[in-house]
C-alpha cells in the first residue's frame, strides 16, 4: 500500500512539473528570413597526377544582396582570376548559413551549374522560407571570374 502511494505522489509531482505552459520560441521577424552567408566549392578533378592544380578543395564566399524583403536579393561568387585553372563553374557544391527555423528550397545538396544561361540570366534561384511564420525570400545565385588576382 505504502508503495502504491508513493506511485501516485511521484506521478502528481511529475504531472504538476510537466504541464507547465511552453513559452513560444523566437519566431523571425520578415527581415530575417535571409541567408547570413554562402559558400561555393569546386569539386576537385579525379585521376589526375599528384601535383596537378586540379586537385585542390577551394572555396570562395558570396556576396549577398539583402534587398527589401519583398525584392529578390542577389548571391554572387567572384572568383580571382589567379584562381580560375582550380574552376569549373557549370560543378560546384553550396553551403549556406541560416537563421533558426528557416529551409532552402532546392536544396543545397549536390552539383550546380553558376553561370549565366544564354539571356544573362542567373540559372539558379533559391527560396528561403521560415517554417514558424511562412515568409518567403527569393535570391538568385551566380559566379564569375573576376578580371583581378585579389
């Protein structure tokens, strides 16, 4: 009986505990809704000689254009010239940096081709949207290689 009591008095203390009210947690303003930063990766070249420039991981960061929040904002990769032999821009893998509760659409996994198509048009654009209230950032992505070393 002792036993059975006990049971129950620990059941209580831990209902009591548990079904306190949740508090919400931070749920994004519309101009948070962004992308922090980006990164774009070569995928280095297979089967090539040990000292080929080829053969190298590289990786460069975007410069992203934060547009109102009903604009579409720009990510842009500019590869130094220095750089461009480690570069085949029609392959390249993204990594992207978010705020809590927010998803790409597509997703980032896998090969992209960050040139522009035949009316100078980025072939790429990403959709990021928060899952808590619905809002929606589009951005068009795209590379290059810049005409400096720097």
């Amino acid at each position: 009986m002792k036993k059975l009591a006990l049971v129950i008095l620990a059941a209580l203390a831990l209902c009591s505990v548990s079904c306190k009210q949740v508090e919400m947690p931070f749920t994004h303003a519309d101009s948070d809704v962004q992308i922090t930063s980006m990164l774009m990766w070569n995928l280095p070249f297979k089967n090539l000689t040990a000292d080929s420039p080829f053969d190298r991981k590289e990786s460069v960061e975007a410069t992203i254009t934060q547009n109102a929040p009903d604009e579409v904002g720009e990510i842009v990769f500019a590869v130094p010239r220095n750089k461009r032999t480690y570069w085949d821009l029609t392959k390249v893998t993204l990594q992207a940096t978010l705020f809590y509760d927010l998803y790409i659409t597509p997703g980032l996994s896998g090969q992209y081709d960050l040139t522009l198509d035949d009316a100078d048009q980025p072939r790429l654009e990403l959709t990021v949207k928060s899952s808590r209230t619905g809002f929606e950032k589009k951005y068009k992505v795209w590379a290059y290689i810049k005409r400096t070393d720097d």
